[in-house]
C-alpha cells in the first residue's frame, strides 16, 4: 500500500509529477526535474533523488554518473498536490550537467536578453561521460 | 519579434512550462505554476506574475482577487530551457489559496504521513471572494 503521503499526489496522464530541489543549506533553486509513483519511492527509499528521464525514458538517480549526489533532508508537496519540493544537501559541487551550481544560471535582463550570472564549478566534460545526467 | 529571453525557452505541447515562485528575500518556494508566452509576456510587462490556468483556461494575475500580487524581481531560466524561476516581492501575508505563506505547507514525516509545517497566515474565506486563486 502507498504511504499516505504518496495518496495525497496528483501525477499527471504521463504518471508525472514536477518536483523542485532546493539546497537545504543556502535555499537556492537547484533545478527542476520529473519523477514517476516508482522514482519517488526510490527517492525515499535511497535517500538521494531518482528522477524519471522523460527524454531517455529511464530512471536516473542524479549523481550516479558525475558523484553530484543530491541527499534528501526534506519533502514536501504543495497545495494542489500536483508539485513535489524537495530540499537537499548537494554533493560534489554542483547540480547542474553544464557545469554549474544550478540549472539557473541565466537571468534576464532589461533589454530582453539574458546573462549568465554564475561561474562554472566543474568542467562537464571530466565529470560526465556521456554528458547525460 | 519575441525577446531573446523568450526564444531559449520550450514550451510543452500544450504551449506552457512551468515556472517556480520564489520569495527574493527569504529565499522561501512559494509555489508553481504555468504560463505560456503571452503569460510570460504579460508578467514581465506589468512586473507581476501573470500565469495560465490550466483548469479555468484563463490568464490569471496572482493577487487579482487577493491583493496578495508578486511583484517580479528576477527572472531565470534553466539549462534545457524548459522551467523558468521567478523571484518575487510577495504582497500580502502569503502566496497560497489555503491561507498560508508558501504553497507547500506539507511535510512528509518518517511514518509516510506528512503534517502541515506552517500556519496559517489569513483566512481564505476572507480573502478570497470565489476561492480560485
């Protein structure tokens, strides 16, 4: 039987629920990424994040390739109980497959573009083989 | 001819991506929530959040019932392109329908239960006149 916690999720047709990771320590937004009823229960069941690959069509624990592991501290679910948040302690230096702290490191700016306003932590190439995660 | 910004992004196939509220100053996630472009144009325009409904099928600008508006301080974008991070000036005591500060006032316990971690900050029936927000 699913925990009650999982009764209370709305996953979409796709079986998909959107969810949020933030570091736990300084609460930036690390990035946003998918899990399925199974990946969610990895998640907790491992204590680090599993997502489901929507492009790849497979599971994918965040870490596995580049040790960027994310630790789960706290869960949460919002309102509608169609997003998941997820707070954590990130591994290695960053989240993000370019190379970065976060998946956002462009911001807009007055004139409609945009900037990169964070510095590169690790360089991808060395990190990732297959540049995938 | 859309902003460059505007150009990076991937909208789904129903035209929309999500995009994740933040709080500027405490660092708190507020909620998410959807927009498509002219959304997402809108909400850079009048400088709050302006997103799309997917149940009411209408452009809804956060606080138009409640007084409770995002103003918009920072826009992001992440790598794939596919979820955007707004930083905000919440007015009003909080972003969620429910009367609380952030959306997700739920916490998943070691059980598999979960408990509401916030209190509420205003009440809902007063707030809101229908309870759409």
């Amino acid at each position: 039987m699913d925990m009650m916690f999982i009764q209370k999720l709305k996953f979409d047709r796709k079986g998909l629920i959107p969810v949020i990771i933030q570091d736990i320590n300084k609460g930036k937004v690390l990035m946003l990424a998918y899990m399925n009823k199974e990946a969610l229960k990895r998640t907790i069941k491992l204590g680090k994040t599993c997502f489901w690959s929507r492009s790849r069509k497979k599971y994918w624990v965040k870490g596995e390739e580049s040790g960027n592991y994310q630790i789960v501290k706290e869960i949460y679910f919002d309102c509608d109980g169609d997003t998941i948040l997820i707070k954590v302690k990130q591994l290695g230096k960053g989240a993000c497959h370019e190379g970065y702290r976060s998946c956002f490191f462009r911001k807009m700016i007055k004139s409609g573009n945009y900037k990169i306003i964070e510095k590169k932590v690790f360089d991808p190439k060395k990190v990732y083989k297959r540049n995938t995660e």
